[in-house]
C-alpha cells in the first residue's frame, strides 16, 4: 500500500513553497492576493556565464474591481531571496491589510 500511496500523492501533504504576494490597487484600492510558484514562475538570469546569477519575476496583476492592470518586477539571488522589488499601478501590502481590507470590503457589501 505504501508504494501505491507514493504513487499517487498520498501520505504527507508537501508545505507550500509558494510566494504569496499581496498588492492593493492604486486606482480603486481594491486588494489582490497572488500565489507564485517559484518553480515555474521565476525567469532564470545568467550573469558572465553560464551559471545562473539569480532570478526575476514579472508578474502582470489584474484586480476584480476596476481592472487596472498592475505589473509587479521582483529580482532574487541564486537561493531564491529576494533582492528587490518593484510596482507599477499598484503598492505592496502586507498580509494583515490584505485581510484587514477583505474584511472592510465585505463588511460594506453586507451593509449596503
């Protein structure tokens, strides 16, 4: 049973490795969260030679509620730690406004 449990993806349920991101528009102030896979998502960037030198994020972030288009760039070392971070359209946030937000934006949906 072990070797099927294997097989199949059962056991141990693997942490998550993602990098959440949360922004909040410039433009309506509307919240977004952003799970990236650091996996797949990050673009390699190859210093002199051919070892890579670190990676970038190019992240391009619509929210729901006036469609603005945010475009987030965050560059990290050969480890994945990150270096930099930049935002157009939009700010970072933190994950308590993010949900002090949510919760502010459902409370006015329940009381109008």
């Amino acid at each position: 049973m072990d070797f099927l449990r294997r097989l199949f993806g059962g056991g141990q349920p693997r942490g998550d490795d993602a990098i959440h991101l949360y922004v909040k528009c410039n433009r309506c102030g509307a919240p977004v969260h952003v799970r990236v896979d650091p996996r797949n998502d990050l673009s390699i960037e190859y210093g002199d030679g051919e070892q890579p030198s670190g990676y970038r994020l190019i992240k391009e972030i619509m929210d729901s509620r006036c469609f603005r288009l945010m475009r987030a760039e965050i560059d990290y070392d050969g480890a994945k730690r990150e270096i930099s971070r930049q935002i157009e359209g939009g700010t970072f946030i933190s994950k308590d406004e993010f949900e002090r937000l949510v919760a502010e934006g459902a409370h006015e949906r329940r009381t109008t």
